[in-house]
C-alpha cells in the first residue's frame, strides 16, 4: 500500500516534504502527531489526526501520539487571534488521561509488536530541562528571523493583540519534540493539520541543523464545511468522542444531517471505506441524492467507529422515534437514559403527578402545560387528530390522562401536528 497515494485520493495530504513518500515506501517509518490536552476528551477536530495514525499503523509503519504536557502549558499561537489559558499540572495529567483512553479505542498499542503504537507526553523531557539550556543547546540553532517569517507569528504581530514572548517561541518548543523523538524514538516523520506546517518545518530545521539528520513531515487540510460554518460546532458547542459530552444520539446525528457537499469530501476522509465502495456510494449518491446514502453511511461507519455497533443501532432507533413512524411499544423498551438521549433540545414541561392520580382533563393538560395556548386549540387540534401522545394519536375517546400513561412511570411524550415535540415530566 503506497500511504501517500491513498491519503491524496482522500484528500488528506496539503503539504508534503520531498522525500517523505520515498521514505514511506523503502522502510518501516516512525511517525508521530500532536494532541492538546486542554480536555480530557477529544473532538471530532481531532479525528483527522487519529485517522492520520490509523492510516499509518495499517500500511505498517509505528504511530506515536504526542500529548502536549509541556506545550499545553505555554499555547499554541497557529490560527488563535488571542492566547489562551494555561494549565495546571494536575489539570493536565487528568487530561492526557482521558485522551490515552480514546486514543486507544483507534490504534494498537499491544506491546511487542514491532509497529504497536506508543504515547509520548513531551512534559517527560521538558520538566527537567532548564531555561539557560534550553536557549543554548537549542534557541542558538533557530534564528529570530526565521521565526518571524512564519505565518503564525506574523498575523499575530499584525493583529491588535500582539504575541507574548511564550508563545513566540512555541514553535522552538515544538520544534524540539521533533527533535527529542528523532534523537530517541528514531521518529523520521510529522504530520498535522496544515495550520502546523510552521511549527513542523522548525522541527526538521532543527533536525539538520543540531543532530546533521533529515526529518520528514506532511499535513492535512482543515476541514471546513461548505456553508462556511466552524466544522465539529454546533449551537451546543464542539461534538466531543466522549459519549458522556455528547450522546451518541448526538454523534449520529451531526453526520447524518452533512450536507450533500461536505458527505461527498467527509466520505473519503473520515471513513476506513475501500476506494470501490465509497465510488460505488458516490455513484448511487448522485443518480438518488434525497435517498442520502452518503449521510447515512457516514453516520453508520463513525458511529461504529467512535462509539459502537450498538451505539449506532439505539441512534437510528432514536432517530425513529422522532422521525420515523416507531410505536409506543418501542418508546417503552427505553431505558430513562436513553429516553433522555432522545429528547435532549424537546421542551421540557414539568406536571404535578398528583394532578395526574385521579385523570387530568387533557383538554385542560393541554392548555395549562402552555403546548396550546388557549383549550380551543387544544380541543380543536385533538378532535381533528393532531395531537400524539408517546408516538400515538390521542383518540377522541381518550378525555383524560392518568400515571398509567406515564413512560418509566415519570414521562409523556406529547406530540403537536407532525414535528412539534414536548416531553412532560411527573414531578
């Protein structure tokens, strides 16, 4: 397998280093990316990278997966307008944590396998390295006019905010992980998002110029989405890895409603797919759009991969639920849970349950939980069977509701006209 051919037709290749193919070709390659450990969960940002390393590890060579101990103490200035905050030590080691966990779920650290990957944290071999000779075995090699040339440096400086003398040498900093990993781990390779290319050229610059060695390195493209929007946000913030930030639901979710435009790069991309079925999904892709087959099986492969096989299932249950034409027999298999899951973003009503003991007019539930505003429209939209309750219509015969309706004994899923959801809880 040519590594460099298959992430080109992926679109996963911005910049490359002459040489760096070759290499790839004629021997097992040690190969190392950056992770920040301002959480103690990644993104979806961070999967370009995972999937870097996956791809790595498949074509034979040995992934290192550097977590920024020490860097995620000083920040990164590449593509910020302002600096950002430090980290404690603590914070930090709590962070990398919960990083090494996911990371694990992606590539092969069983030891003894001659490409098992390997976490490095960079805090291992900072910590005891002093200021004096830092700047003397190090900063002597790289020049301030070098430093200023790269971009990062220069849009900050032409900024309003300026550059604080920490993150000005953060390339130096990064620039000698590449160097440390070089000199111990025989790491020849970096790779990154293209944002990175500065701080990584410092690296092989301090290669050749303080160990007389040659480095490699290549990046990938940012991913953007088509509408201009941030990729990985949504009006909740960032879709974290952990199903604990963001449900699974969630997860399945944001890869299900991609746009036609991002599902056709995203394909390629994020999944493992053979080159034939992602053509062949392509291909059916344009000769039936509305059938989304792309965003259906982009949901399906990220979600087995990040979550699992069952994660997926209960999305495209819940998906059913709201969107689809599930009973009430399936609402009632939920756990509370996964009911929640489902409802996070539907109103929530609170109700006394004692209202409900002895039958609550439903007429007057209705119209006293504000989803109608006046019992007219309430009794109108029932009569002409518009109104739902835990994904079945309301009968006329049904006046009244009772704790014998309640899901999980606490909740009524209420349902105005097709799309409008309410999820009223007995407290």
């Amino acid at each position: 397998m040519n590594l460099i051919e298959e992430l080109q037709w992926r679109g996963m290749i911005q910049d490359i280093m002459p040489g760096t193919e070759e290499l790839l070709q004629k021997e097992m390659v040690s190969g190392y990316i950056g992770f920040d450990p301002t959480s103690d969960s990644l993104h979806i940002g961070s999967l370009v990278p995972i999937l870097l390393l996956v791809h790595l590890q498949k074509a034979g060579h040995k992934p290192f997966a550097l977590v920024g101990g020490a860097t995620g103490m000083v920040g990164d200035p590449s593509g910020k307008s302002e600096e950002r905050n430090l980290l404690s030590e603590e914070v930090l080691l709590h962070n990398q944590k919960g990083v090494h966990a996911q990371l694990s779920k992606f590539l092969d650290f069983t030891a003894g396998k001659p490409n098992a990957a390997e976490m490095v944290n960079n805090y291992d071999w900072f910590k005891d390295l002093s200021f004096l000779h830092f700047i003397r075995d190090v900063g002597k090699h790289i020049t301030v006019n070098y430093m200023m040339a790269k971009d990062s440096v220069k849009k900050r400086l032409e900024g309003d905010t300026g550059m604080s003398f920490t993150e000005f040498t953060y390339q130096l900093v990064q620039g000698y992980d590449f160097y440390w990993l070089y000199q111990h781990k025989n790491c020849k390779l970096q790779m990154g998002g293209s944002d990175q290319w500065g701080n990584i050229v410092t690296g092989t610059e301090l290669i050749r110029r303080k160990a007389g060695g040659e480095a490699f390195a290549f990046t990938c493209p940012l991913i953007t989405k088509a509408d201009g929007g941030k990729f990985g946000k949504t009006e909740k913030g960032n879709i974290w890895l952990d199903p604990k930030k963001t449900s699974p639901y969630q997860f399945y979710q944001f890869w299900l409603n991609a746009s036609d435009e991002d599902a056709k790069k995203w394909i390629r991309i994020f999944t493992l797919l053979p080159r034939p079925e992602i053509e062949e999904l392509l291909g059916r892709h344009e000769s039936a759009p509305h059938e989304r087959v792309l965003q259906k099986k982009l949901a399906e492969e990220l979600t087995c991969f990040v979550h699992s096989r069952s994660d997926f299932d209960f999305a495209v249950k819940a998906s059913d639920i709201l969107f689809g034409n599930a009973t009430t027999e399936i609402l009632q298999t939920l756990s509370e849970e996964q009911l929640l899951q489902v409802m996070e973003g539907v109103p929530a009503i609170d109700v006394q349950r004692s209202a409900l003991q002895d039958g609550y007019d439903l007429v007057s539930f209705l119209a006293d939980t504000n989803i109608f505003p006046s019992k007219g429209e309430a009794r109108k939209m029932w009569q002409s069977g518009g109104v739902g309750l835990n994904k079945e219509k309301i009968s006329t015969d049904k006046t009244s509701l009772n704790t014998k309706d309640l899901l999980q004994d606490k909740y009524l899923l209420v349902q105005k006209g097709k799309k409008n959801y309410f999820l009223v809880k007995a407290v």
